[in-house]
C-alpha cells in the first residue's frame, strides 16, 4: 500500500499560499495518516497510542516519513503527506489541545496571538491569495499574522 | 403535494456547539452569535415545517477515507449523533423521513443525480449545529423529521457549484411530486469564509461573504459559476464548503424574499453567515401562514437593526 510517490502534477491551487489542499491523490498518499487518527475515536486505541507511539503507528502502513511527521507532532508535514486537517484534529484531541491550539502551531504563531487576531478579523486575504503574487511590491508576507495582532506581541 | 416553502443558510462550527453543550451562550463572545439566531429561532417557531432537509458534511464522523460519497442520502428512520471525540453531542436523535427520503433518491437518480443511499450513518456537528441555531435545544425530540444529505466537501475535489445548485432543482422536483401535502425547509451549512489548515490558517474575507450572500439572495446563477479555486484562494481552504448553500438555493423559487441576514466573524476559526430566504407566495397558495407579510417585515427591521448594530 505504501508505494513510492510519483512526481506530483502541478495544480491551479498549489499557487494558494499557506495552504495543502487536501485532492484525491493526497488521501490516497494519506490514507495510513488518516485511519490512524481515525482509529483514535476510541479510547482503548487512544490509551494504546499513547503508551507506545511508534509501536502502534506500525499499525498502519506509513511511510518513515510520514511517522516521523506524527511522532514530531508537525501538522505542517502531515498535511503536505496526505493528511487531513479533520482528520489531524482527532490527533491534537487526543494530546488534549484545542483546535485553535493546532491552528496557532500550523501558523507558527502562539495561541494568543491567533486567537487575538481572529478576534481582530481574521487573516486579511490581501497580500495571502497568491504565491505567484507575492513578490508584487506592497504585498504582505503569506504566513505572518495581520498586522493588529502581531502588533500585540511584545 | 409536498412543496419546499423557504431555505436557510447557516454555519455549523462546531464550536458553537461546545459553547451550547457547555452552557457558554451567555459568555459576550457567544452572546455575539447566538443574538443572531434569536429572530431566526421565532421564525421557525412560526413556519413550522413538516419536514426539513438538511444539506451538510460530514467531518470525518460517520464517513472516513475508506468511502467518500459526493452526495449522500440519509434514508434512514433516525440518526444518532456521531462521537466526535468527546462523546455523542446531548442533542435528541434526529428522526428521519424514510418514505420521502427514498421518493427524492429515486426521482433525482432518475433525473441523473448519481446519490449515495445511506441507511445507516450517525450525524456530526455539521448537521446538529445548525438545527440547534434554528430549533433551539429540545430536550426529548426535534420538531420535525429531518433527511440529511451529506456533501462532500472535505476531499477535493467537492461538486461545482453548478452541480449543486442544480441538484437543489432537481430535489424540489422530487418534493413536488410527493403526493402528501407537507411544507419543507431545506437548510444549507457550512462556510462561511474559513480556512483551519496551514499557515494560512485563520483567513476570513468579509467581503467575498457580503458579496456571497448578496447574490445568493437575487443572483444566484452568478455563484454557480464560481470556480473551486476562487473559493479556496478567497474564501479559504475550507471556506469551500459554501457551494452547499447552493443546493438549498436551487431547490427555491428564482425569486425569493430575503427575510434575515446575519453575519459575525468569528466564531472560533470561522466567519458566521445566516440567511432565511422565502419563496414567494403565489396568490393561489395555501393560506396557512397569513401573518406571512408582517412577520417578513418584522424580521427585515430586526436583521437591520442587528447590520447596524454590528
């Protein structure tokens, strides 16, 4: 199951910045992500994760990789190897975080600051619809917070 | 004749739901969102449909990557609600509507709408929620059977909004060839503008969901040919799931009334979009409802007081 990827098509929306958007061949290379967090829907499978994570990752079929990604908490990466942010949730759920938690972590921002700037608005989309875009003068770096909010921080 | 009467578009973040399980709506932060249900809940009190269809998605609940129907059918008795983690929500049972569930999947198959049946599927966030904006929180039992029809929109990539919008035809069809005579809602969720996946986590776009809701009210042909990228990039990652409202728009009249519209941003990770929409009421239509034209009137003033109150 686990086969070799091959080379990835470019798509209209990989010029999204910021976002993996989750197409039928990422749930296909994502499949062993998402039925391990899937599988931990239920307890007696959560406690079993938890006593011993790379042993019950074997489980599944993942690749080293995409192990690692888990074991290393970086939703980032599991993303970008299939995974999705449905499915990744139940994985935060299981360590006990908030949902906003996971978002601040995928943004690289601290939880107050994100939940300050969704308080504030949200992410502007100026400046974040376009990689190809971004070197246009004026624009705003993709990943960064707006403005308010990052202003906040000390 | 059974025949779809009003649609309701409405968000159905599930953090909304924490906050009513909770008892959290009178904290200011949820106060802001609920406030903006209260009309919504009297006009249902008031319109009181026999049946509701509720048009969702699924979060990885009742469907996980081993299957993923694009549209699916819920032509079952009842619906538990699903554990997503933290046990079953403590909302009723939603009761189903089998006879004319099983009606509307035939009649839209027929008409080249390939459904997934479903006889068996428990109901997440993305359905209850919105039920509970509209139908309060009944201890025992909702007012009224419910056939939910389960989109996807979480593996790209989801039907067009084309697509959507016309299945919404082709189920008005189907209701009006259910010879029982019942009045209908059809509701449409998700959205509006959210993106919860990657760095760009946390995007909203206010004014593409003006825009948005602005032309689901008088253009709506306009939407359906909307491309899914402009949704992602606009609307975020997720916001995507706004071509759902679409189906709920097609199984309306072209012309319809917009009696509510409320908007806040945010809840959680989300911007909340809500509208009521009525179809017209022909002269010869029946008289059940003659207080109709005040109550729309009433319901105009109160969302205008709550856009400037905003």
């Amino acid at each position: 199951m686990a086969r070799k990827d091959t080379a990835r098509k470019a798509k209209d929306y990989d010029d999204i910045p910021g976002t993996v958007v989750f197409d039928a061949e990422r749930s296909r290379q994502g499949f062993g992500i998402n039925m391990f967090c899937m599988s931990l829907m239920k307890d007696e499978n959560r406690k079993a994760f938890k006593a011993n994570e790379p042993e019950y990752l074997k489980r599944f079929n993942l690749t080293p990789e995409q192990t690692e990604a888990i074991l290393k908490r970086d939703y980032n990466r599991m993303l970008e190897l299939g995974g999705n942010i449905y499915f990744t949730a139940k994985l935060g759920a299981t360590d006990g975080h908030s949902f906003q938690h996971l978002a601040a972590v995928m943004t690289g921002s601290s939880q107050q600051d994100y939940a300050a700037m969704m308080l504030a608005g949200g992410r502007s989309v100026e400046g974040n619809r376009s990689r190809s875009g971004k070197a246009k003068p004026g624009s705003k770096s993709k990943s960064k917070p707006k403005s308010k909010s990052s202003a906040k921080r000390k | 004749m059974a025949k779809i009467i009003a649609g309701v578009g409405s968000s159905h973040v599930p953090a909304i739901g924490a906050a009513l399980d909770n008892g959290r709506t009178e904290e200011p932060y949820w106060k802001r969102v609920f406030s903006g249900f209260e009309k919504s809940k009297q006009w249902m009190r008031e319109t009181k449909p026999d049946v509701a269809i509720v048009v969702y998605n699924d979060h990885a609940s009742a469907f996980s990557v081993d299957l993923i129907p694009t549209f699916a059918l819920g032509c079952a008795a009842e619906f538990p609600p699903a554990d997503e983690g933290w046990g079953p929500r403590p909302v009723p049972v939603v009761k189903g509507h089998p006879a004319l569930a099983a009606h509307i999947a035939q009649s839209v198959i027929l008409d080249e709408f390939d459904l997934t049946i479903v006889n068996k599927m428990e109901v997440d966030h993305g359905l209850t929620v919105p039920m509970n904006l509209l139908f309060g929180q009944p201890k025992d039992a909702w007012p009224c059977p419910v056939i939910p029809l389960a989109v996807n929109v979480v593996m790209y990539p989801p039907p067009t909004g084309h697509r959507c919008y016309m299945l919404g035809k082709a189920i008005r069809k189907a209701v009006e060839s259910y010879p029982e005579d019942l009045e209908m809602v059809i509701f449409g969720t998700g959205g509006l503008s959210h993106q919860i996946s990657g760095p760009r986590a946390g995007l909203i776009n206010s004014k593409w969901d003006k825009a948005f809701l602005d032309n689901l009210s008088k253009d709506p042909k306009k939407l359906t040919r909307i491309p899914h990228i402009d949704y992602m990039r606009e609307a975020g990652a997720e916001g995507i799931e706004m071509v759902m409202w679409l189906i709920m728009r097609g199984a309306l009249e072209d012309q319809v009334d917009e009696v509510y519209r409320f908007y806040t941003v945010p809840a959680s990770n989300t911007a909340v979009g809500h509208i009521i929409l009525e179809n017209r009421r022909r002269g010869a239509g029946k008289a059940k409802r003659p207080a109709a034209k005040t109550k729309r009137a009433a319901a105009r003033n109160t969302s205008q007081a709550v856009r400037r109150g905003k």
